[in-house]
C-alpha cells in the first residue's frame, strides 16, 4: 500500500481517534469519580477511654483529680482490670500537684482485677495525678474516690487533648470543685480555662491562664476561688501547647463528700446517657453547657423501660448553662431506671449527668459524663467490676433504628463465660435493656465484656455511691 | 639614460595544467609591457608541457621543480634561476589578464611605493563577477574578503587603496622585496602562502596595495577541486582546502605575530577552536573538528621549524605589531560569520551543512532523524527579509508572517528570554533543600557513592549504589567538578531542551512556526515550572528526555512521518549503525538509562507512551505496532540491564522493589484528573487559562490531515495512556505502585505541546485546500487559545523562581546538625513529597526516611529499593497509628532515631517571606505521636513538626550488661544503658571501662564486624550486631565483597561501550582518532629542464 493511501486511510479514522481519546478522557474522569473524593479522611477519632486491644504493645491511662496527703478529702483507689488471658505488668506513676513524685510496678493476672491506693505512696501535696503504663493492652483502668458518704467512680484517661470540657458542677457557697489538670507527655504544656456559671456568661479569670504543666506532672486549681457562686458551673479547659487530661473533682461541705469525673475531649451535638437512676432523694438533672457562640436549641428524650416520655426542649445561649431535671418528675417516677439522649440543634453541647442530694443531713453530689457519638458508635466494651461495692445493674442502649445482638461475658480468670441469663440479648431499635443484678448472676461480681453487632451505650450502676446509687459508663475496648 | 621599463618575469606555476594553461599564457604574450619574460614552472612531471608552452609562448622558458612542494616552492626555485628583474608577477595557470594588467600593476607599484600589488580579480565564467579586490585577515589569520561572494562589478571598488593580503593568482612582488624575505615558506602547499608571504612582507615594512585598474580573470581550478594537492611528506594523504587552510593560518600567526600577541591570540583561539569542536561534534560535523585539531597537531610537530621561521621573520622586522594589528580587522571573524550565518540562515548553515546560496531546502524537512539545532528551528522560509548578501527577493505577505528564519529567530530568544527571567533567582542564588536538592557535597564523594559498598539511607542498606550517582558524577565531570552548577544544569536545561525535542518531534510535518509554537507551548504547561519548583530533578530531567524519548518509540513503531525504512545491515559502530533497527534500539535504551537513573519511573511512562501510541496508530491504521512494541520491549529491556544496580535491588526486594519508581503520595493533596490534565500539581498552573493549552491540543484531531493526523493520532493517545495511569496513581489505586506522578504526567505535556503546534501545521497545510469552513475557526481559536495559553507562564515568570520556596528545610532546621545529634539519626516522616531526597513508603501520603547526624545529605537523595531492617522502623510507626503504644520513641531506640520530623508541607513556611506547597500528612499522624509517652515535640519549628526521642541509643554504643538476642525494643531494660562509643569518629573509638558489649545498629548486619571484640556477634532485635568487648580501641569495619563496586563498574563499562557504539567511529570522536585514508604516493619525477 503505497504512504499516500495508508495516510489517506488514517484521515477515513478521524472520528475513530477522535471518539477513542473521547471514550478515554471520558473513562479517565469516570474512573476518578468513581474511585471517590481525595480529600483526606479526618484523624480518627477514639473514645476518651479507650481500653487498649489485647495485642497492643503498650497503653496508657491517665488518672487524676484524687487527694493526697493529710486531710485528704478525695482518697483514691486505682483499678487496673486486666480482660486478657496473660498476665500483664503496669507501672503506674503517681505525681502530687506539690511535685511529689512516686511510682511502682505491678502484676494484674489474668482476668483479675489489682489496686493501689496513691495515697499510701505519696503523702505531700493536695491533689494529684497518676499515669499508669500497661505493658499490653487489655487492661481497664478506673479510679474511684471514697467519701464519708460513699464512693464516685470514673474511668481513666486513654488520651490525651487540647481541650476538655465538664458540666454539672457548682461553686455556689460551701461546694469547692476543683480541676486537676494532668499532663503525662514528655512535652510541657500549657492551658487556661474558662468557665461558665449558670445564665451569666463566661468568666476567665487571670488565675486560671496561662497554667503550665511540666511533663508528668499535675497542676490543680481551686474553681470557688475564681468564679464563686456558681450554682451551675461548667468549665472549659484549652490547651495552647501540649495536651493535657482534665478532671473535676467536687467537694460538698460536711459531711464531706466528693465526685470526681474525667471531662469530655469535645463538644458534641448529640450525646447518649445509657442508664440513670431516679434514686429516692436525690434530684437527678441533665446539664447542658453551650461554649459555643451560636443559641442552641436542646431538647432532652427520656426513654423508660416502658417507652419514651414527652422531651423537654431548652434554648441556650452562648455560654450559658441550663440545668434539665429528669427526676423527680413527673414524667420519671421514682426509682425507675432510664435512659436519655441529648440532641441540640447547632455546633454542639456538652452534657453530664447531675445528681444531687436533697436531703438536708447531706450534701452529696454525683456526676456522670453522657457519651459521646464516638463511644456510642463501639461495639466492644469492658464493664469492670465495681470493687467493693454492688452491681445494681447494667443497661444496654440501642438508638439506631435497627435492632442489636449483645453478647455478654464474664471474665473469670483466663477465659470468659457467659454472664448468666444475659449471656445474649437483642435490644429493639431505640429502646433501652436493663440487666438486673439477678439477671447477671453469677457473674454480678465481675467483670464483663459486652460484644454488640452495631452501636451501643453500655453503664452499669452500682449501689453505695454518693448519693445513692453511682453511674460508671463502660470503658470501649479496642 | 636608460629609458627602459623595469623588467618583469612572469612566474607561471603550474600543476596538472589544463587548456586554461594556454589561455594564461596566451594572455601575457599579449601584454603591452614589453619588458616582460615568461617563466614556467611545473610542479609534477608533465612530458607535454615543453609543446604546449611553446606552442603559445615560444620565448617562454620552461622548468620543473626538482623537489614535491606547492605554489612557493616553486617559486622560490624560480626565483633561484632568475636575475636582474626588477618584479615578479607571480601567476597561477589558470588565469587570463587584460593586456595593459601588467602595465598598471607596475605603474601602481612605483606610484604607491608599493612591494607587493594586487589586481582586481573576476572570475574567469562571468567577468562583472568580483571575485578579489585584496583581502584583509583578522588577529587569528581568517581571511577576509573585501567582497560578497557573487558580487557584481560595477565600479565600486575601484580606488587603489592598502590591503593586507595580496590573493594568489597574480601578484606583482618587487624582486629585491621577495628576496629579501627568503621567498615563501615552502611548507604551504597552498591556501594561506599568500598570508604568509603578505605578513612578512607588512613586517619588513613594505607597502601593499590593491590596483583594480589591472584586472585578471581567475578560474580558481584549486578551490574548485580541479588540481590535487601533492602529499606533504611524512603524511599519507593530500589534506583537504579547509585542513590545510587550517593548518596554515594556525603556523602563520605562530610564526609572524610577536611573543605577546602570539600568547594572547594563541590562548583565544584555542577557546574558540574549543567551542567551534563542541559546535561541530554537537552538529555531526566532525570534518571541521578533525580540521583543527589537526591544525594543533601539525603545530606541535612542526614547532621546531616554526621556531626557525619565527627567528627569521625576527630577523627582518621593522614594523611592530602593533602596527600590524592596526591594519587587521577586529574580532574573530569566523565566529561573527557563525553567529550572522546561525541568525539568517540557521545553526546547518553556520556550521556549513549546506550554503544558504545554494537551493533553498524544501517546506517539508525529510524525516531524517539528525541531531541539531537547526533541524528544530531554522528553515529558509524567508520571504519577507532579505539576507545581508541582499539575495533574497521579497515574495508575497500573507497567511506566512512571522514565519522567516529571522522572525523564528527572534520569537526564540525571546521565549529563552521569558525563561530565563523567570528562573533568574534559581541561577546564582542557593538552592533549598527541597524535593531532591539535598546538599550533594563535592564531586568525589558523589563518585564514592556510585561505587559504596554500604549506602547509610534508612538503617543501611548493602544494595549497589543507586545509578542516579553514576548521572549525576557524570553531569558533574562535564562541570569540572561543580556539582551545584551540574544541579542547576540539569534542573534549568532541561526544559529548554524539551522544547526543543519537542519542536524537533513535529519537525516532518510542520513549519517552523507551529514548531516554534509547540515549543513555547511546553514551556508553557505548569508541569515543567512545577517540576522546577518541586526540585524534583528526576522529574524534570524526565520532561527534558521525553520529547526525545517519544520520537524513538514512534520510530520503532514506524508510526507517520517516522515510517521510513530503517538503514541496511551495517557493522556495529560503523557509519550508519545508528539508523539501523538496532541501533535505534539501543540509542533508546542507553538515553532511558541514562536519564531512568535519575527517575527510573521514566520506564513505566516510555512503556505507556509505547503502549499509547499504538492504540493511537491502530486507530490512525498506521504503524508497525506488533514489531514496533517489540522493538520498544528491547529498548526497555535494554535499559533494565543499564541500570543494573537499581534492577539488582528492586529483583531482591521482591514486591517492595516497586518502590523504585516512586512512593505513594497523599490522595488528599494531590490534584484530581482534570487538575492533572492542567498539570496543576505545584504552585504554578492554577488558573482558569491554564485550561486554554489543553484545549488547544484537539484542534489536530480535528483538522490534521495526513502524517499530521496520523502522528496526532499517536502522540494523543501516548498522552491518554499516561494521564490515565497518572490519575489512577493519584488516587492510590496501585498500592505501593505509585511511579513518579510528574514523570508520568511528561508523556502528557509533550502530547498537549506537540498537538498544539500540530494544530498550528494543520491550519497552515492541511486547510488551505478547504472550503471555508468551521475548521479554519476550529484553527483560528486553537492559535488564539495556545497564545493566550501562554499568559500563565509568562506571569509566573515574574517570579523569578517559578515560586520554588527560597527557604527549605535545611535551613528552618539546622540546628539537627547540632554536634550533640552526632551517631544519631533523624526520622523523617510525612508526605514523600515533603521528605527532602528519597524515602520509602508506609501508607499512600506517610513516607520514611533517616538522615545520619543531622540533616539529608547526598546518601539520602535516592533511597535504595528496599529498606533493609526498615521495619524497625514502619512497624512501631504502625503501630503507634493504631494506637496500640504509647512509648514509639523505646520501639524506636535501638535505631538511634534522636528526632522525628513530621513535614506538612515542601518546605516551611515563613508569612510573609516564602510559602510552600501543603502537603498534608495523614491526619492520626500527629494526634499518634504526640500521644506518645517518651516523645517531646518542640514548639515553634514552622511546617515541620519535630519530636525529640527520650532514651535514643546510639547507633554505636557500648554498656555493661550483655544484650539477649531474643529481646526486643518493648523491653525497656534492652534499651537502657548504652553510651556512645567514646570517639570523634561514629565508626570507631574507645570502649568506657567496665562496659562489656559494643552495640552497632548499622544494617545489614552481616557486612559489620567489629575489629577489638573479644568474641563472636550476636544478633540483636533481629537486625543490629552485638559484640563482648572490654575496655580498649575498637573499630567497625565493612567487610562485605565489593559486588557492588564490580556492579557499578560493569554498568559504566555498559554505558560507555553503548556511547562508542552509538557514535561510531565517524561522528564525535572520530575527529580525533580519524587518520587519513592511504593513497599510493606518486614521487615525482625529475625532468630535464628544457629550454625552447
């Protein structure tokens, strides 16, 4: 074929070579756009109290907002729960606010739960702070404040951050609620706060700025002093450098009794609270804290066993707190065990629970963090045995719309066994289970492991706590 | 009193005479000067020469020269037999003078007191040709002539006035003058005796003088080949007139000019001949460079008897010389006649490939594949200028404005103008340490690393060295060892030569002005500036090649206009080898080599241009596909083997071998398709009319015709292959396999460049046959689209830096180079993009990489195909990432990482002073590290973030308590107690008292031993050495074979053998092995002298 017929021929293939470089820009973009976006998936984000997988090579907890030395009026016991089938070492360092400085390693067995009292190893300084290194993974650690009045449990830090907040507490005249800030990095950090009293707006005092934290150390500041008369306290924590782990700690007047709570990293516009009780002589209130500068809308479900109850509906300015009682109500009756979610309608909320003694001969206060959409979202908790004290229940709380199978299991040395007649529940769609202490049986003692097929809130409750009967969420497990 | 005139003999040489001899004599018999004897002297044996003499002249007398010489041999033996003249007229045998010629050569000789005179010299075929009217010479002995080749006589240079040389072939010589001189210098056979005897003459004081009343027509039977020069004695062969033109005027200004002016001329033109070399290699014009080194050669032999002849013309000097250079003209002229040539009529024409006298090359250059600068720019299209010789008649304006070879000319410098703006503050000022510009240190420890049996990147690695040294020590031997100007070198020539290549690749099919477009429209694509600004040199370098690279793969694939026949059987390394299929083979494979080693990624992109192409040619339905793709496999295969360190590596490391062509960057900071089509993948070409270039190049698809179609076929789907493989990688859909995003995008800019200028050929050929329609509007945008396309590059130009970051890393962090860090090494992670040199991969967007005792260095540019023992390192990182630790700086110990620094971007970021381009490393990242208990970040370090390590081992230590095999870093205890070798040197020192066990974490552990141990190693977590010891001097030794080294020699040995075969014996370096071809030497014989 001569050149000028064979070009020709390429000139006949014009539209060819034109539809092929179509069909492959086409393809290419196609392609692209079926492969998805390229934007970067945001840093994931894990439960504040995330208990470590089994197979990690070391974890880390951070305790805090417990007293030490004499007169101590928030002595602490450490809990470190080992779920794995191995023996795990930790070591857990304790660090007063007045630079006293201890530490010591132990041996949790398999499946058992071991303790230390920071107290018994440091004895200057007010408050103080604990980090506990865990040689592995698998291992729950809490801490619970003894009162004259009874206990506060809460789960210990996995984590560190920049910011933290708390709600539910008051300064008002008598109550001293105090903020410890721990820093367990080998970075100095550096945090002020703000805080928000009740419908007044916020408050930074020039004390509570610019506070450094060396590394392994703990800071902590007196809030009454700041900001005093806060009958309805929320307390925002911002880390400039660094990143801290924040924790309140509330003091009622004598009988003296104290709460203490770990804070929540983040604010959030949906929280869930898995289980609450309406214990007899206590008010029982959901407060809402808006650090935010937009008005919110909030409007609190409560969900009894039996179903659903009429929501209350807030609006709450910027920096303002409001405080929404559940019980007594009489919408809640007494003595019954519920559960409730929190949605606000802008940027986000933070939201615990308060619970206060009404009755004249004492001044006890209890709080309870809600949980967040991250930890809601687990599937795999750790519900660790209350030491000491008795289970009075575990509640399973499914809001998806779809139902959920639970596994539960109790750990009992170097296995699991099923946790009596509850070994296996489905929770309907937005409905709440409660497991009854008769129901756990035999393993009301223990420590239990829920496994869910989707989203879940787990707590426990437990009697003996101030006032009345304590809340202690379950810890997620990695 | 004697009345007569003053006698004359006419010396009439004559060599091989023909029937001018008769016409010559024929001539002076008929003078009109009465005193005038003829003499003739023949310079080889000629039985008839007494007849035909004396058949014209009867009264002339006849001799043969009894000794083998030129035109002034035999005159000097003519004038042994001659007395009692007052002049010479010394002729030529082939001219024919006006009968009153001698008349006024004489009478101008007494007017002007003149020694030697000249006459006005025509050519013998048309008598108003000028052919000579004297001739003047510069400082370097280059004849000058004082009219244009074919000029008419009309008059104008018809005053007697002083020359500096009297032009052989009739020449009036006072006898006393040319006596006194010794006659000429018999060692000139011919082409400069004339400048010689001149010079002398001009030094002795006498007077010369041009008398155009006197004319005489000249045949010039020896410029024009008609007489063979008689072989010098002791060569082989009769040089050629551009040799011996050479050779002489070299000898004529070593012998006339004085010490200091021969110093300084000397010295000049040995430049010049120096650069005319380079001109001439580059240009395939080997003859002209045999030409003057042989000019050097012949001097150095010659320089006992120059020496002689410089004490003779010493001997009769009355004229300085500086007077002498009064009278010559200035400057070096035949480099001002290159660069007049180079600017009217293209590089070929300078460098005398063909006379722009002669026809007028076609529209269409044949699609032969040479090599030169012309071929990509000039083209005799002139129409609208005339030419300094004023031969050029003006054709009629229109649709070809803009398209002569001075307006061409023009519109590329100022393109190379624009550029040069644009990267002014990338010329003198420092480089930062971005991308690959990490400090290259000097040039012997760049080849120490071609040849390093032990790289030091990440924890040590025993591969051979990365081929990209070997490129780089040879960029830097062509720099004399300048290894920051061999980075810039390749940094900013490599652009300018892809526009080149890429004008060069639609050279068969399009005029000079669509290639002109082509080439600004490559510059004009981002991805060229941004290659720049990324201080990727692989990349840009890549860009630079593939033009060239895309030109053999049609080649091979014998797609239009690239389909001629390959060249015959030819030896290997004969003349011609290279047109061969093989040779076009191996020319590809040794050009991939030598530029893969840079970015070995280029394999994958000339394979999808390979691939691309013949999808585009099977839709054209052209090419030879099937073979084609075959012959490109060889090609490839070829340059597998040429880079066989880097192939040796990526074989070992099994599937982590793919790392070698590029890591995985973050999808995330990474530009989509049509981000990619635009070549938007650093700062420069984000705009709207950065749309405008791509645009353009449908225009050919549309309108093309012919090998332009077909040839737009090809390169468009060359480019669609690699856009398509570019946007799959950008999005992390190959895993590890993640070729060098802007090598890969290359294929794509050359296609977008070259269907641009196609689109511009295709209007200007391929339309003016149709109907007006809506293809001359598709042409119209597509031109006024590419134009405009160009405002992006030229606004960028302002810059002055293609917006590179004029800070790096090396400067925001020095103080890693603290001497506190030294035997520790520094922890690079982020986007590969981020990490200055090279690194490896861990997730799309998280690379690694160390840094020894501070910051990257030469050892970190290019990281060997697989990590050895890297997994002390990505499996901590890992698993801090999933959160399962919270002590990664203990994991991290034994590899004496002292700092980790995250980069977030390509350089830090200063407000106000200089920006860099984000990218991002994955977000757990930070959130990860500074959860982590034993990490200190340090505040305040801009776009990087860095982390001090608590508890980092050295990576030479020792302590006292023995280390267990079986331990790993998760042990504290295993971590604990090591002090550095007390020592200024990492490798070796004294061992503190009391410590039992020397620690060296140097991978691969095997290579290390320990001189001074006092037992066997031991493993240490699994990839580091142990050895007992006790108080004393040790030392780390390397005691691994030099493979590598026998790797590295073997592959330049490679290189090299391709090179020679490749230029073969008659291009590049023939023009200093090449020795003349023997000729059977004819002695000449001695006749009888014979007297009529």
């Amino acid at each position: 074929m001569s050149d000028h017929r064979r070009l020709a021929r390429a000139e006949l293939q014009r539209p060819a070579i034109v539809g092929g470089l179509a069909v492959a820009l086409a393809a290419i973009g196609i392609g692209a756009w079926a492969v998805g976006g390229t934007a970067q998936a945001t840093a994931p984000v894990q439960p504040s109290t995330l208990v470590a997988s089994a197979t990690a090579e070391t974890s880390q907890f951070t305790c805090g907002g417990f007293s030490v030395g004499a007169g101590s009026v928030a002595h602490a016991t450490i809990s470190m729960v080992n779920t794995t089938g191995a023996t795990v070492r930790a070591t857990v360092a304790i660090a007063s606010d007045a630079g006293a400085r201890a530490a010591t390693t132990i041996e949790v067995a398999p499946g058992s739960t071991a303790s230390i009292q920071p107290g018994d190893m440091v004895s200057s300084g007010h408050f103080a702070a604990a980090t506990v290194l865990v040689h592995g993974g698998g291992v729950a650690v809490t801490e619970r404040i003894d009162g004259s009045n009874g206990v506060s449990d809460t789960p210990c830090s996995s984590t560190t951050s920049s910011s933290w907040y708390f709600a539910g507490n008051s300064s008002a005249k008598g109550q001293d609620p105090v903020v410890t800030l721990v820093n367990p990095s080998s970075t100095p950090a550096v945090a002020g706060m703000t805080f928000i009293t009740g419908a007044n707006g916020a408050a930074t005092p020039q004390g509570a700025q610019g506070l450094v934290i060396g590394p392994q150390s703990a800071i902590s500041v007196h809030v009454a002093s700041l900001v005093p008369h806060g009958g309805e306290l929320a307390t925002l924590v911002q880390a400039t450098q660094g990143s801290v782990v924040a924790f309140m700690t509330q003091i009622s007047p004598g009988p003296v009794a104290s709460a203490v709570t770990l804070g929540e990293p983040s604010v959030e516009s949906s929280w869930l609270l898995p289980r609450a009780v309406a214990t007899p002589g206590a008010s029982v209130a959901v407060q809402v804290a808006n650090p935010t500068s937009s008005v919110q809308q909030v409007s609190v479900h409560v969900r009894l066993v039996s179903g659903w109850v009429a929501p209350w509906t807030v609006s709450i300015d910027p920096f303002t707190v409001a405080s929404i009682p559940t019980a007594p109500s009489s919408r809640v009756p007494a003595g019954s065990v519920y559960a409730a979610t929190v949605h606000a309608s802008g940027p986000g909320v933070v939201a615990f629970l308060a619970t206060t003694d009404t009755t004249a001969s004492s001044s006890g206060w209890g709080i309870t963090p809600l949980v967040d959409a991250t930890a809601a979202g687990w599937g795999h908790w750790v519900v660790p045995a209350p030491a000491g004290v008795v289970r009075s229940g575990v509640s399973l709380f499914n809001e998806a719309s779809s139902p959920v199978s639970v596994t539960i299991r109790a750990v009992v040395g170097a296995s699991t066994t099923a946790a009596g007649q509850a070994g296996s529940v489905t929770v309907a769609p937005r409905s709440v289970t409660t497991l009854s202490s008769t129901q756990l049986k035999p393993s009301n003692g223990s420590t239990l492991e829920v496994t869910s097929s989707g989203p879940l809130a787990v707590a426990q409750s437990f009697f003996g706590a101030d006032p009345g009967v304590g809340t202690l969420n379950a810890m997620p497990l990695g | 009193m004697d009345t007569r005139a003053p006698s004359v003999v006419a010396v009439v040489v004559t060599t091989d005479p023909d029937a001018h001899l008769e016409a010559t004599l024929s001539s002076l018999v008929a003078q009109d000067y009465d005193e005038l004897s003829i003499l003739v002297m023949g310079t080889r044996p000629e039985l008839t020469l007494n007849a035909r003499v004396a058949a014209v002249a009867p009264g002339a007398f006849v001799a043969v020269c009894d000794t083998a010489g030129g035109f002034g041999a035999a005159v000097n033996q003519a004038l042994a037999m001659v007395e009692g003249s007052s002049f010479l007229l010394l002729c030529h045998d082939d001219v024919v003078l006006e009968p009153d010629a001698v008349h006024l050569l004489v009478e101008e000789a007494f007017r002007s007191n003149a020694g030697i005179v000249t006459p006005k010299v025509v050519s013998i075929d048309d008598a108003s040709v000028l052919l000579h009217v004297g001739q003047g010479v510069d400082r370097y002995g280059t004849i000058i002539e004082r009219v244009q080749p074919g000029e008419v006589d009309q008059g104008q240079h018809d005053a007697v006035r002083d020359v500096f040389v009297a032009p052989g072939g009739v020449t009036l010589v006072r006898d006393d003058l040319l006596r006194s001189l010794g006659g000429y210098d018999p060692r000139y056979l011919a082409m400069g005796d004339d400048l010689e005897l001149c010079w002398r003459a001009r030094l002795a004081g006498a007077r010369i003088v041009c008398a155009p009343q006197a004319v005489v027509a000249h045949a010039e039977r020896l410029a024009a080949g008609a007489i063979s020069l008689t072989v010098p004695e002791g060569e082989h062969a009769a040089p050629t007139l551009s040799r011996l033109r050479r050779r002489n005027e070299l000898r004529t200004i070593i012998i006339c000019w004085g010490l200091f002016q021969r110093t300084i001329t000397l010295a000049m033109l040995a430049v010049l001949n120096l650069l005319e070399i380079i001109i001439s290699v580059t240009g395939g014009d080997a003859e002209r460079a045999v030409d003057i080194r042989e000019s050097w050669r012949v001097w150095f032999r010659e320089r006992k008897e120059d020496r002689a002849a410089r004490n003779r013309v010493k001997a009769l000097r009355t004229v300085s010389d500086r007077s002498i250079r009064s009278l010559q003209t200035r400057g070096a002229t035949r480099a001002r006649i290159f660069v007049a040539t180079l600017a009217h009529h293209g590089f070929d024409a300078a460098r005398g490939a063909w006379s722009p006298l002669a026809e007028e090359p076609s529209t269409e250059a044949a699609p032969e594949l040479t090599a030169s600068f012309g071929g990509a720019f000039s083209e005799d299209e002139g129409f609208d200028e005339l030419d300094d010789l004023g031969r050029r008649g003006r054709r009629a304006h229109g649709r070809r404005r803009l398209a002569s070879p001075r307006a061409v000319l023009v519109l590329t410098v100022a393109l190379a103008i624009v550029f040069l703006i644009g990267s002014r503050n990338l010329m003198g000022a420092r480089l930062p340490m971005i991308g690959q510009l990490v400090p290259l240190g000097s040039w012997s420890s760049v080849w120490h690393r071609v040849f390093a049996s032990w790289q030091p990147a990440g924890l040590g690695n025993g591969a051979p060295g990365h081929p990209g040294y070997l490129t780089l020590g040879l960029v830097g031997t062509v720099t004399l060892g300048q290894m920051g100007f061999a980075v810039r070198l390749i940094l900013l020539t490599s652009l300018p030569l892809g526009a080149l290549g890429t004008a060069r690749l639609i050279a068969p099919v399009a005029s000079a002005r669509a290639r002109l477009l082509a080439a600004a429209a490559f510059f004009g694509l981002a991805l060229g500036v941004n290659s720049i600004a990324g201080g990727d040199l692989g990349a840009v370098a890549a860009l630079g090649a593939m033009p060239f690279v895309i030109r053999r793969v049609l080649r091979l694939l014998a797609i239009p206009p690239f389909d001629v026949p390959f060249d015959g059987p030819v030896s290997i390394a004969a003349r011609g080898w290279r047109r061969t299929v093989a040779g076009q083979i191996v020319a590809l494979g040794l050009l991939l080599g030598f530029v893969g080693a840079l970015s070995p990624a280029l394999l994958v992109a000339t394979a999808l241009v390979a691939l691309g192409g013949a999808v585009g040619a099977w839709l054209a339905r052209a090419g030879n596909r099937g073979a084609g793709l075959a012959r490109v496999g060889a090609a490839l295969g070829l340059a597998v083997v040429l880079l066989a360190p880097l192939t040796i590596q990526a074989v070992a490391a099994g599937a982590q071998g793919l790392a070698i062509f590029g890591v995985p960057q973050g999808p995330w900071s990474t530009a989509g398709p049509w981000g990619l089509l635009r070549f938007a993948v650093g700062p420069n070409g984000d705009g709207i009319l950065t749309w405008l270039l791509p645009l353009a190049a449908v225009v050919p698809l549309l309108i093309a015709r012919k090998e332009r179609l077909a040839l737009a076929a090809s390169v468009a789907g060359a480019g669609a292959a690699a856009l398509a493989l570019a946007v799959v990688v950008a999005h992390g859909g190959l895993g590890p396999f993640a070729p060098d995003l802007l090598v890969l995008l290359a294929p794509v800019a050359v296609g977008v460049a070259a269907l641009v200028g196609l689109g511009l050929a295709a209007f200007e050929i391929d339309l003016p046959g149709v109907d007006f329609g809506w293809r001359q509007v598709v042409g119209l945008l597509g031109v006024a689209a590419a134009l405009v396309g160009l405002i992006p590059f030229v606004v960028d130009a302002g810059n002055g830096r293609w917006h590179m970051p004029t800070s790096g890393y090396g400067d925001a962090l020095s103080f890693l180079n603290a001497p506190a860090k030294t035997g520790h090494r520094v922890l690079w992670l982020g986007d590969p993009r981020g990490i200055p040199g090279g690194s490896w991969g861990i997730h799309p967007g998280l690379a690694w990489a160390t840094s020894t005792d501070g910051l990257p260095t030469a050892a970190n540019l290019f990281a060997p195909a697989a990590a050895t023992g890297g997994s002390a390192i990505t499996v901590p990182i890992t698993t801090a990432l999933e959160g399962n630790t919270v002590h990664l700086g203990q994991l991290l110990a034994p590899t004496g990482i002292s700092q980790i620094v995250v980069v977030t971007s390509t350089a830090p970021t200063l407000p106000g002073i200089s920006t860099a381009e984000s990218v991002a490393p994955p977000a757990g990242l930070l959130p990860a590290l500074r959860h982590q208990l034993d990490l200190q970040e340090i505040p305040g370090s801009g776009s990087a973030v860095i982390f001090d390590v608590a508890g980092s081992m050295p990576v030479v230590a020792t302590r006292r308590a023995p280390l267990s095999s079986s331990l790993t870093p998760s042990f504290e205890l295993a971590t604990q107690g090591w002090r550095s070798l007390v020592g200024s040197n990492p490798l070796a020192g004294q061992v503190r008292a009391g410590d039992r066990t020397a620690f060296a974490g140097r991978a691969p552990a095997s290579d290390f031993s320990l001189q001074g141990s006092t037992g066997t190693s031991s493993s240490a977590f699994g990839w580091a050495q142990t050895w007992p010891v006790r108080n004393g001097q040790v030392s780390l030794r390397l005691s691994a074979l030099p493979v590598d080294a026998l790797v590295a020699v073997f592959t330049m040995i490679a290189w090299l053998a391709l090179v020679l075969c490749l230029i073969g014996r008659h291009r590049w370096l023939d023009w200093w092995w090449r020795r003349p071809k023997h000729v059977p030497h004819l002695d000449p014989v001695e006749l009888e002298e014979q007297l009529p």
